[in-house]
C-alpha cells in the first residue's frame, strides 16, 4: 500500500528485487507494451466511435500507439539479443510476460473512459518522451523524438475532449468525473522507480521520476481545472504491479484476441 | 547474369521518384522525403527510408512498391533499411510537391513553427487556406482524417470539405 500520489513510491516496502540480466529490454519492453495494449484498447473504437470523426480520431492514434509499440519492440528484441522479433513479442508471450502498466489494459469504459484515460496516458507519454529523447540512448533517443511529435497531437485531442466533456452537459460532466475517479489510482505507477529505471538510466535513460511526476500533475491539475473537474480527495491506494507482470483479469481477455490469430497460424504471411 | 556497372545514387533517385505514395498518388517518396539513401552495394542496392508517422499502413506497401520500381531495371537485390533519426517532417516537402498536393485539392503543410520538443497545450497552429478558392476563411473539424498524415477542414467561403497534410 502507499500514498495516492503520483511519484511517492508505488511499493516502498515491497520486495527488493535485483535488476536482470538484461535491463534495457525489459525498459524497452515496459514502453513498447503500454502502447501496444492501449494502442489495441483504442482500436476497439473503430466503427463504433459517436462520431464520424471520432471514429477516424480513435483509430489514427491506435495505430499510432501500434506503429510507436512494433519499433520499441523491435529495439526490445535487438537489445535482447535472442533473435526475438517485434512479432514474437507482442504474440508469443503470456500474459505475465507483458509489463505494460495497469492503466493501459483496462476495459474500455464509455466514451469518457476512454478519454480521460488516453488524456492521462498522453500527458505522461508526451513528457517522458521529451526526456528520453534528450538522453543519451542514440537509438531510443530517436524513436522518442518521433513519437513525441505524434503524440503532441494525441495529447491535444484528448485534452480538449476532457474540457469538453467536463464543462459539458450534466452527463457528460459526471461520466468524465466518474472515470477521472476511478483512473486516478492507476496513475501512481507510471510514475514508479525500480531497479530497472536504475539500471536505464545507467544505460544512458535517466528519467527523474519524482519531476515527470509533477510536471504531469500540473498539466493534469490544469487541464481538469479548465474542465471543472477535480482530483479525487480521497482516491484510496495507488494500484501497480503490471511493471512486474501481475495484470488485472482484463489483460489475458485482451490478448487472447489480438494473438490467437498469430498462435493458431504462427508463421502464415498473407 | 548480366554484368552491368552500380547504378549511381542520382540514377536511383530517379528510379525511386516514380514510386507513388500510395495514399496520395500525386507526390512521390523522393518528394515526401521518405528516401533517406540510396547506393549500390554488393551484387544489389540498398535503400533507406524513414517512417512518415510511426502507425502508417502504407510504409509496408512503399516497401514492395520500391522492389517492384526497381526490379524494372533488374535490380533484385534489394536490401530496404529503415531509420528513425532525423525524424521524418513535413519540411521536407518542396515547394513543387506543395503545388501537387494543392492541385489534388490537399492544403500542404505550414511551416513545423516550434523546435521540437514540448509545445503549449494552448497554441495554435496557423490558418490553413481552402485548396479549392483559396480562402483563408476555413474552420478545422478534426486533426485525424482519412489518413494518419492528414486533417479534415472545411472552408466556410466555398462550403467545401477538405484534408490538409498536417505539418509534423
């Protein structure tokens, strides 16, 4: 259990764990599989969107969360250096192999669901890219740069939905505070320091969590603020365990649809 | 087979300039600026691209349209790179390619106004003119459209819906 702010410690007296073998890949990894979770999450919307528009919006920013997942999982795999490709990864581990954070897997909800979870995704992704991009990972470092440029539209269109939404109509605003509630426990663990980070961040990824973690809030607290929305005041314990592979019941459903076709046929081209 | 000389990086451009993109079939991948290089190498060539957004379908199709250009001139040996540094922009783009966009009723792309990095929530992006009249009076309705590289405006003089190549 811990304090419901992001960036404390997710798990301060949690178990001590010793950074693997390989601690880039499995960085890479955490990245490459919040985007490809959230990215197959929000190609749920396609063809069914409230609006035509909407449905377009949706859809473009799923394949762009997919296209940014295969290139880190293609530099997840060179990294490890097991002859894994982009492919193998995202369809040929289990659940307990994938270390996408919580927030990413969660069922799609209503429109607002979605929204404020893609605006809470957007901020945090949009401000450690900037980082990372600036760090001295040459080849992450590039990925960053490009993703951070698609991203400032993701996070631009989420962002004005959430004001929409909240300095809307009665229902709007009350399905967009019920899902800002009920998210804000989730947001703690995007913001959590492990051996892992440490080990990146030797590796040239040093991402300072405790900032990332304020600079979110602020855009965050802004955003709600305008949206006449508010943080929860007593949002309860932060929720993690995803970055160590312990998932909701809701990832195994998620996967067995996007892999079965890869598992059934492995190796079919068409 | 037939022992020819290495066909030159300027030859090969020209080569490559016939390849389409296939979702806007009036500018080619030279013009989009998403051939990086271009060289012979051992018994074959190797050409580099750079991805225009990292979720576009099209890139796969560029990759089979790039062998199949250049097989015309019995070039098999094909060895497609990709790399992602410098990140593809729009600026990219010359002023003749922005003529053929505009032509096919696409608003090219404003000039990318910012550094890079982190942009304000709150700004703006310029006024976009109508393809078609050359208003300046049009409205933005939504920056994803038909595909990942544009957005949908309509113009409030001549009534008419169009997509801008938004600038990246």
């Amino acid at each position: 259990m811990s304090p419901s702010t992001p960036g404390a410690p997710a798990s301060p007296a949690g178990p001590r764990t010793s950074p693997p073998a390989n601690a880039l890949f499995e960085y890479v990894l955490r990245l490459g599989d919040d985007r490809l979770v959230l990215g197959h999450r929000m190609a749920e919307w396609c063809g069914h969107g409230p609006i035509l528009e909407e449905d377009i919006a949706l859809s473009n920013i799923a394949l762009d969360l997919t296209g940014q997942a295969a290139a880190l999982l293609a530099l997840a795999g060179e990294i490890e250096g097991a002859g894994r490709s982009e492919d193998a990864l995202a369809y040929f581990r289990d659940e307990t192999a994938f270390r996408n954070a919580l927030i990413t897997e969660l069922p799609t909800g209503d429109f607002g669901f979605t929204i404020v979870r893609q605006f809470f995704f957007d901020a945090y992704s949009l401000l450690l890219w900037d980082v990372i991009a600036k760090g001295g990972h040459a080849k992450l470092a590039a990925l960053a740069a490009k993703s951070l440029k698609e991203d400032t539209y993701h996070l631009r269109h989420s962002s004005e939905w959430v004001r929409k939404l909240g300095d809307g109509t009665p229902e709007s605003h009350a399905r967009a505070q019920a899902a800002v509630d009920a998210l804000w426990r989730f947001t703690g663990e995007l913001f959590e320091r492990d051996a892992i980070d440490d080990a990146a961040a030797a590796a040239g990824v040093a991402v300072d969590h405790a900032a990332l973690a304020a600079q979110w809030r602020e855009l965050v607290e802004g955003v709600l603020r305008e949206a006449t929305l508010v943080v929860p005041a007593a949002p309860g314990a932060m929720v993690t365990g995803g970055r160590r592979g312990r998932h909701t019941e809701h990832l195994g459903h998620l996967l067995a649809e996007m892999q079965i076709v890869a598992r059934s046929h492995p190796g079919a081209s068409w | 087979m037939v022992n020819t000389p290495p066909l030159s990086r300027e030859t090969l451009f020209t080569i490559l300039d016939a390849v389409k993109d296939p979702e806007v079939p009036v500018i080619s991948i030279v013009e989009l600026g998403i051939v990086r290089d271009a060289r012979a190498t051992d018994g074959g060539v190797t050409i580099t691209i750079t991805p225009t957004y990292s979720g576009c379908p099209a890139m796969h199709t560029i990759a089979q349209d790039i062998r199949a250009a250049l097989a015309v001139y019995g070039v098999d040996e094909v060895r497609i790179e990709t790399v992602h540094a410098p990140a593809w922009t729009t600026d990219w783009i010359g002023p003749e390619a922005r003529e053929k966009l505009r032509a096919f009723g696409i608003a090219p792309p404003g000039p990318v106004d910012h550094e890079g990095g982190l942009v304000a929530l709150t700004r703006r992006r310029q006024a976009v003119s109508c393809p078609y009249c050359g208003s300046p009076r049009t409205e933005l309705k939504s920056e994803f459209g038909s595909t990942a590289c544009k957005a949908i405006h309509v113009c409030l003089a001549c009534r008419q819906p169009f997509d801008e190549f938004k600038p990246l």
